[in-house]
C-alpha cells in the first residue's frame, strides 16, 4: 500500500537499534558468516527496507521464506546472497534462476527438475541440502543425505554451496533436543564424502546462536533476535540488544461516558462510573489482535489505560478513568513511553500466542517509519 499519505497509525523502526543488534551478533559468532533471517516481511519490520538496512550492516547474506520475498529484495537493490529455506516448486525454477536466488534442495526428484530448467537456460544454481534432524518438517534425512549429495556432485549445474538443518527446539543451553540434533548434524560429516570439500555448515537459529556456540559451524541464520527479542535470562554477551519496533497510533475521539453504560459491540465491557472513553484508530483489520478485547493495555501519556469493549476492525475504545488525552495524543500499542512500557512478550501472553505472531500480523495498512 502507498505510504506517501498520512495515517493516524504506524510502526517505528529504530535502524540505530537494528544495526546495533547486528554487531552485537556479530562479535559472538566469531569467523562464521551471518545469514540474516527476514521472512515474513522481516517479523513484520518491513521487508526491503530492513533487507537494505542489513546489507549496509554489513550482514553476509539473507534468507527468506519463498520466491516472492527473493524477488522482492532484488527488485529493491539488494545485492547480497539471498538463501530461500522454504519448499521450491516446478513453476518457480525460472525465477529462482532468473534473479540469482540461492535455495534448498532435500529430494532427488526436485534436483533433477532444477537440472533440467538450467539445461534450457544454460545456468548454475548455488544450493543449499537440507538435512532433517528431528524438525520432521522438510529435508532429507541424516542416513540417507549421503546418497543425495552424491547425486547432486554428478550434476554439473550446482554448486552446493551449504548443507543445513533446523532445530526444532533451542530455549537453553541444556535442551536435550537440540543437543541430539546438533550431535546428529556434526556426526553426518564424518562420512568421507565431505572430506576436504568447502561447503558451508550451518545449524543455528537464534536459539542456536543464543545457548549453542559449538552449532555455529560456518555459517549461523539468526531471525528474531537481530530484531531485539531475547528470553528470559539471556547469555551476558548478548545484552544490549533490544527491540526496534514500537506500535503507536494517534487518539481520534473523547467523550465522556456514565455509568452502566456497554462499550463496542455486543457491550462486552460495561463501566462501573462515569468515566472517559477515547477511541484509538487500528484494529484487526491492520492485524492487532481481536482477543486482545478487555485484555490488553495502552499508555497514553505515560500511563497505563485498559482497552475497553470489543477490538473492531479498524479502531478500539480505551477507558481512561479521570485521566486526561486530547484527540491526537500518542498511543503506544507495542513499545514504550516515559517510564513505562508494553512489551510484546506481554502482548503475545495475552494473545495466547508468542511474540512472532504478533509481529507477523501486524500488515501493511500501517505504515513502518525507519529512524
């Protein structure tokens, strides 16, 4: 959508924030590349402009869910490699190939598709293997990756340039699932097929890159950390990131309501006392979460005020009691505001749900403002 025009929501981007995200990663994982996880319109921060931010952040490469978001960055300027991890398909080969997209392979029967359209074009694609090490989600598994490599070494159109696997569950230094998985990915390059050959290892998620230096292998895909979330209890090292993202939008109405009276449809909430209601314009139709209804908060100068009523599709009710805001005042949805804060994790708690979510929702009827 053209953001050229004025709206009364947006999302804040702090880019200093960002960039000083990514050098904090970066000065952990030693001599291993970073390949930058974006996404899903980069966890909701804006695809090509965040695709951009990082390539000037020095990042070594970007990864991606599916074609389009390749092209996407292309189309923006973005120069560096791009690795698509998600599943490719038949249609899409002429464009992987087209806009020089780097992409995972996990079956012989899609290597073989992928030779023949770079037989027509006369072209060499850069892939990646995908090996499943317990995600039971995409890729091939560890006992028979051999048998695939060695398929892929006859054809003369792939430079294999990583094998990678994903883990499936990373939340501490001690998660026996991610310890198996790891030992399973380490143990598979053992075979003498992998010898002496320069093709990138990597493993690592933000989980992977948070508690597990021993999976940083040659090449680590971070996501949701580069954009400021961490656990509870994160490794020293890695303080100092934070997020880059605030949610905000501007009063619209006042109005002073009595007491027993039903707010929003369906008159879910009811106030006890005359009090203050203001309506703020952002709904679910902009992706802010419709069972945040009579849960969640706002602040409006820098106090916390509850939301009131039903969440509609394009605007909510606040109860703001005996406090004061005028039609324009800022509202925080995400973020902070003096001294105090509405942190996604507390959003996403009470959405049932966890922070990605949140973030990925949030589309493009808001506005992202870099800074």
């Amino acid at each position: 959508m053209h953001q050229r025009y004025p709206h009364p929501a947006s999302i804040e981007i702090d880019l200093g924030q960002f960039h000083k995200n990514i050098e904090i990663i970066r000065s952990q994982i030693g001599s291993s590349l970073f390949c930058l996880l974006i996404k899903a319109n980069a966890y909701g921060h804006g695809l090509c402009p965040i695709g951009l931010a990082a390539a000037k952040a020095g990042v070594d490469c970007l990864g991606v869910s599916c074609l389009q978001e390749g092209v996407l960055l292309r189309e923006a300027g973005v120069r560096i490699p791009i690795l698509v991890l998600g599943a490719i398909h038949e249609e899409q080969l002429d464009d992987l190939i087209h806009f020089n997209l780097e992409f995972a392979i996990s079956s012989k029967y899609k290597a073989d598709l992928v030779a023949k359209q770079c037989e027509k074009w006369k072209a060499r694609c850069r892939i990646h293997l995908e090996v499943d090490t317990g995600m039971q989600r995409t890729g091939v598994r560890c006992e028979t990756a051999i048998q695939l490599f060695e398929h892929l070494l006859r054809l003369d159109c792939f430079e294999i340039a990583g094998i990678y696997s994903h883990l499936a569950s990373s939340e501490g230094p001690d998660d026996p699932i991610a310890l198996k998985q790891i030992e399973s990915y380490k143990k598979m390059f053992e075979h003498p097929v992998f010898q002496g050959r320069q093709i990138l290892r990597h493993i690592a998620n933000s989980g992977g890159v948070l508690h597990f230096p021993q999976a940083y292998f040659d090449l680590v895909r971070p996501g949701i950390v580069a954009f400021g979330y961490l656990p509870k209890n994160p490794p020293l090292a890695f303080q100092g990131i934070a997020p880059c993202f605030s949610l905000k939008a501007k009063v619209s109405y006042f109005k002073v309501v009595g007491a027993g009276e039903g707010i929003g449809y369906g008159h879910t909430y009811r106030t006890t006392k005359p009090t203050r209601i203001v309506t703020v314009p952002i709904g679910y139709g902009d992706g802010f979460r419709r069972c945040l209804s009579n849960r969640g908060s706002v602040l409006i100068r820098g106090r916390r005020f509850p939301i009131a009523g039903a969440i509609c599709m394009d605007q909510f009710m606040v109860d703001i009691g005996d406090g004061e805001a005028y039609v324009g005042d800022e509202v925080i949805l995400i973020g902070k505001q003096g001294d105090q804060e509405i942190k996604l994790a507390d959003v996403a708690s009470l959405s049932d749900t966890i922070p990605y979510e949140i973030l990925c929702l949030l589309n493009d009827r808001i506005p992202r403002n870099y800074i």
